[in-house]
C-alpha cells in the first residue's frame, strides 16, 4: 500500500505526453525563440499522527521544507528536423524536522537518521522534433501515463531516466512509447539503476499507448507496459461528458488494468482492477460517485503515480486483494459566491470484502478527506496558490490508524 499523497483527484483521461517536460516548443521556431523558463516554489508543512501506534513505535510524522525547481526548455532548430535541449534543476531546504518526526518523504534522509539541511540535482535532455509532430527524447523524464508515471507528491517531483518517442500526426490521437533505465526519489538527490520501488530487481521498464479523441467530449486510451523482471499490465480507459442542458452536465471516467507477473521471481500473480466514476456538474457545484473493485490473487501494485483508479485518494488506494470500494465526492467553486480562486471538495471513501488471509474475507477500512484551495487573484501575491489537505483514516485490522494535515503554498514565476 503506498500511503504517500496523490496531487491528482478523479481524472481518468490520460494525460498527453510529459507532464513537466512538456515540449510546448513549436518545431522550426528556434532554440532560443522557441525556448521557455520557469521557476517554482513550493513549501509544504506535512503532519501525519499514528492514532494506534504501538508503545515504543514512532506516534508521528511530522516535518517542513521549501523547494524550488527551474524547468528549461529550449524550442528547435530550423529545418525538417529540429534539435532542442531541456534541463532541470532542483533544490530542497530543511525548515523543520526532528529525529522522532522524520518519514514524511519531504527531505531527503541522511545517515544519522536525521534529515539533510538540503539536497539538490541538476538533470538534462536531449530531444528531436521530426516534421513538426514526432518527438524523441533521451535523458531526465516525467513520464505521466497509467503505467509508469512520476510521483509530485511533496517538496520535488522524482523523475525517470531514458528515452521515448511521441507522435501526434493524425488528427486526434496521441501515441508515445518508451523505455526508462533510471528512476530518481522525490526526497533523494541520487539516482538508482532500478526502477521500482516494488520489484527489487528492475532495471528498466518499457511502455506503448495512447489516446484517441473520438470527439471533444468522448476520448479512450491503451496503454501496455512490461517491467523487467516484474509484471506486464494493461490498462484500458474512456471518459465521456454529457450536457444535459439547464447547466448540468455528466461526466463518466472508466479505468482498467490488468496485470500479471509470471517472472521467474517466484511472486506470479494476476490482478484486475476496475474503476467506474460519474461526476454530476451543476454550476458551480459538482457531485461524484464512484466504484473500484479488485479481482485476481493479489491486489493491485504499481510504481510512483501510475494508478489512475477513481478511489486513490489522498492516502490509500483501496487496492488490496479483492476490495470494493465506493466514493461520495462534493465539489465547490466559490466563484458562484463573488470569490473566485476559491474552491472547496470533500470525499469519502470506504472498502469492504477485504481478504485478510486464514478464510478472513471481512477487512473494511474508510478514508475521508477534505481539502480548501484559495488562489490569489490580483495584488503583489497574484499567483500564489495556498492549499489545506485533511485526511481521516481508519483501517481496524487491515492497517494503521492516521489522521493527515498539510498545507502547502506554491509560485511559479515564468522567466522566459
């Protein structure tokens, strides 16, 4: 179970290429007028109490940092075939920490036990733009598709090394593949030639997919992937919006995989892992109701963000051998009362038909969450964006007992 925050919410659609290397540059535009720069800032202040922490086991997580990325993109050269370059540079600070507080994964950890006053990488990459809608890329990557997708969930975003191709010359359908050799922790300044957090032995994972948009409101998405030494999965996505006129709107996300692992590891299993989502939208009100269910001898186990499954929320995934799990979701726009910038959502999410093991098929669990965002909208502080995330976990025997808090206040500057 990875109990690490999740940015994204419901969104099932596949997201098109690279998330943070974006290649926004236009083919033939030149490396330098083509090129773009940012800088962002992001402090987080993370709280995490373990309600039923045995006597002598630490009761607490607790820990605050600032970090600051610079995104470098350069736009391409003239000519059929265009040649640009990408670097991203990294640094995390230590404001507060201690050594019976530390486990957050917001600084990275030092020898003593302690967290380092800092941590800092600088990494690059090379890229090609063909004929204006086939790119390849080789270096530092932020790969963001439901089989290997990077992790932003703290302070720095952890990242991949490799290559891969995209292509978007058919009107409406984007396809990518890649294979990654080098994975990057969010909270470590190093990298390691394994590329899973799960599978010991992984040295690189290969992936082929893409997303067609059969209309403006109607897409679906493929993707396979194929980890060395580990499993091979599949997954299968559509998302669809309907206006039903007076305003209202219904927006349904479906999601699928199917993974296997039949390497020689001797940990073969077989797992689906369904979710079906429908968001009702009214104005500035939005209500979801969603379903995820697990099937197989095992439950669903995956890398860093690559779970675009309706219930993985703020803390669990709701991923365990043969759950089901529903979610009731509230969302809020302010705006609709004179503040815009302001928005307001509140979930919950509960899992039964837990397999414990020994006949024991009756583990439940429940999570609730609710986050307020506010961005500054005018003024010396127009940007800013402040965030307040809750979380309420109760798991009986399945698990820990948790009750989450962050807040989080970010900027981007755009340099160029």
């Amino acid at each position: 179970m990875k109990n690490t925050v999740k940015w994204s919410s419901i969104a099932l659609a596949v997201a098109m290429g690279n998330a943070m290397i974006s290649s926004q540059a236009v083919a033939g535009e030149g490396f330098v007028e083509g090129a773009s720069a940012t800088l962002s800032n992001r402090t987080v202040y993370f709280n995490r109490d373990f309600r039923n922490a045995a006597s002598g086991d630490q009761s607490k997580a607790e820990e605050t940092g600032t970090g600051f990325l610079l995104n470098f993109e350069s736009g391409f050269t003239e000519g059929p075939i265009g040649l640009g370059a990408d670097v991203v540079a990294s640094a995390g600070f230590k404001v507060d920490s201690g050594k019976g507080r530390t486990g957050t994964r917001l600084l990275e950890m030092g020898n003593n036990g302690r967290a380092n006053s800092e941590y800092s990488e600088i990494r690059g990459a090379v890229k090609a733009n063909i004929l204006g809608d086939t790119t390849l890329r080789y270096g530092v990557h932020f790969p963001e598709n439901p089989v290997v997708a990077y992790e932003d969930a703290r302070l720095l975003p952890q990242h991949y090394q490799g290559y891969s191709i995209t292509n978007s010359s058919i009107d409406g359908l984007f396809v990518e593949a890649g294979r990654m050799n080098k994975r990057g922790e969010m909270d470590d300044s190093s990298e390691s030639s394994k590329v899973s957090a799960v599978v010991a032995d992984a040295n690189k994972v290969t992936y082929l997919g893409g997303t067609y948009a059969f209309a403006e409101n109607l897409s679906a998405s493929l993707y396979t992937s194929k980890m060395d030494k580990g499993w091979k999965r599949h997954f299968l996505g559509a998302t669809h919006t309907a206006d039903l006129g007076n305003g209202l709107s219904l927006t349904s996300d479906l999601a699928h995989y199917h993974t296997s692992d039949d390497s020689p590891s001797g940990n073969s299993f077989q797992n689906k892992a369904s979710s079906l989502a429908f968001t009702l939208g009214a104005g500035h009100h939005a209500v979801t109701a969603a379903y995820q269910r697990m099937s197989g001898d095992a439950g669903f186990v995956y890398d860093d963000g690559a779970i675009f499954l309706a219930n993985s929320v703020q803390v669990l995934d709701f991923e365990e051998k043969n759950e089901r799990s529903w979610q009731a979701r509230y969302d809020y726009d302010f705006e609709g009362l004179g503040i815009p910038g302001l928005s307001f959502m509140t979930r919950y999410v509960r899992g039964s038909n837990i397999d414990m093991g020994a006949g024991n098929s009756d583990g439940k669990r429940w999570e609730r969450n609710s986050e307020l965002r506010y961005t500054v909208q005018n003024g010396m502080l127009e940007g800013v964006n402040v965030r307040w995330r809750n979380a309420t976990v109760r798991q009986g025997s399945v698990g820990s007992d948790i009750d989450e808090n962050l807040l989080i206040v970010s900027y981007t500057w755009n340099l160029l």
